[in-house]
C-alpha cells in the first residue's frame, strides 16, 4: 500500500514499503522541462540537470563518482519536456549512505565553474549524437512541427549555442525559479521502516519552503502538416502522428491497449505486416 504524507515544507512524499525485497528506489521529481525554457534558455532544464553531479560542498564530482561505486549503488537523473527526475537505487543495508548521497547533490550542489565549461563540451556533443541518429531526431522534428514555435516544440537538449551561452549565474537563477518546494514530489519505494526513512528525508530535505516563480504557456493547437528533412542516410526514417486524448481521459487505458495492438510488440499488427510479412522495414511501432 502506497503511503502518503506531507514534509514540513509542504513536498508531498509518497512510500511503499516491499518486504520482498533487498533493495531500496528513491526518487526526486521536479515539475522543470525544456517547456518552461525562454527560447535563449532551451536547454537549461537539462545541463542543470548535469551541473548536479558536478560537485557539492562535500564532494567533488569524483567523489560522488566513488561514492556511488562504493555501495554499489545506481546514481542518475533525466529531464523531459516538462520534469526533471534525480533518482537512487541501492541496497536496503545502504540506504542512509544512499539518501544522504542523494539529498548532497539535490541540496549542496555548488555548479563550478570550471566543470561548466566542460559539461558544455559533453552537452554539445550529446546534441551531435542526437543529430547524427535519426530515429532520435525525426521525433525532435516532428515536435517542433506539431508544436510551432510552443516551447513544448523546444528540444530538450536545447542548442549547441544555447547551451554554450549559460553561465553559472544563469544555472543559479533557474534552480531558485523552477525548484520551488510547490514543484517538487520525493517517492521511495523497497525495503526500508517507513516511519524512519519519512523523518529522515524531512531531515535531509529541511523544513524551508522556496515558491518557484516561472509558469508554462498554454500551448496551441494541433497543427497538422508535413515536414521532410533531407539528410544523407541509407534510410528513411518516417513519424506519423494524429491529435489523441488528453493525458487524464478516462479512455487512456483504452487507448494504451490500442496502442499495444497498433504497434507495441512484435505481435503487433504493424510489426507483423510491415516488418514479418513484407520485410519493408527493420523497426516499426507506436
């Protein structure tokens, strides 16, 4: 049974306790995405992201690196177009080492500047390789389309430009705006005492709350259209797309059977038709 409570600060905090297991998942959510990004700033959602794990004031990024290592734990975030996810997996018996870990970069990261300029480069480069993989690339495209010029069209990574100009100033103020205490939801599940790991996060996280200060446009209208991008590939990479329900629609469950029937498997009809019967493709879904 799923266990909610509120922190001190207001953060709703959500537990399951499963005694099955040896292990411990605990994760940070944050309502911060390239959607909520000024067209200068695409981008910034996820290098902060990265600027996480590039040192506190206890710990340098090397050594976030060895402490992860040392307790055989998994350490790791990701960003969409609408949150940011810091996220820790790790034995039951290391759980204190991994929460005080996990909270150490959440709420001391110090963004240095010169790991800055670095992670500047490692971003740039993640834009190439998305660049140069088209099953990646028809989708930011089809995006950027469907949306117009939205900031939900906004690729998560941003641009090499963008993401060149950001500053550490830059990184300071969009935490203080985005990582408001209203934005933010903390989920642990595994094996754990849940009286005990709700006092310890309250702990770890403090008892202050931070109102975020940005807010995200409504977005457009569906915009139908069609878009070819010419690119020199052995192949070509095609997205379809049509207007579904919204995210909360009764019919979801509906629609997510539709889609396992559509294309989510390799029994799917469009993996069978395309793919096992006429062999026109090597990978097709929905």
């Amino acid at each position: 049974m799923i266990r909610i409570q509120k922190l001190d600060n207001g953060i709703p905090l959500l537990l399951e306790r499963m005694d099955g297991l040896r292990s411990v998942a605990m994760g940070i959510w944050v309502l911060a995405g390239s959607r909520y990004e000024r067209p200068d700033k695409n981008g910034i959602s996820h290098f902060l992201e990265h600027m996480f794990f590039k040192g506190t004031k206890k710990r340098s990024a090397q050594d976030i690196a060895v402490a992860i290592d040392s307790i055989g734990a998994e350490l790791n975030a990701f960003t969409s177009k609408e949150h940011t996810a810091f996220y820790i997996k790790v034995m039951d018996e290391s759980i204190d080492e991994g929460l005080e870990l996990l909270f150490d970069i959440f709420t001391g990261s110090e963004f240095p500047e010169e790991e800055l300029k670095r992670e500047q480069s490692v971003v740039c480069e993640e834009i190439k390789m998305v660049l140069d993989t088209p099953d990646d690339l028809v989708h930011d495209l089809f995006s950027a389309d469907l949306w117009g010029g939205d900031a939900l069209g906004q690729p998560i990574l941003g641009s090499e430009d963008t993401v060149r100009s950001f500053t550490r100033d830059d990184l300071r103020s969009y935490a203080s705006s985005a990582y408001g205490t209203d934005r933010i939801v903390i989920s642990c599940a595994g094996n754990f005492n849940v009286d005990r790991i709700g006092s310890m996060i309250g702990d770890a996280i403090g008892a202050s709350t931070r109102a975020s200060t940005i807010t995200a446009p409504k977005p457009s209208e569906f915009k139908p259209g069609l878009r070819a991008h010419k690119k020199d590939l052995a192949e070509s990479h095609v997205c379809l797309g049509i207007k579904g329900i919204e995210q909360n629609s009764p019919d979801r469950y509906r629609a997510l059977l539709l889609n396992t029937i559509l294309g989510g498997g390799i029994s799917s009809r469009l993996f069978q038709e395309i793919r096992e019967k006429r062999g026109l493709a090597y990978s097709v879904y929905s």
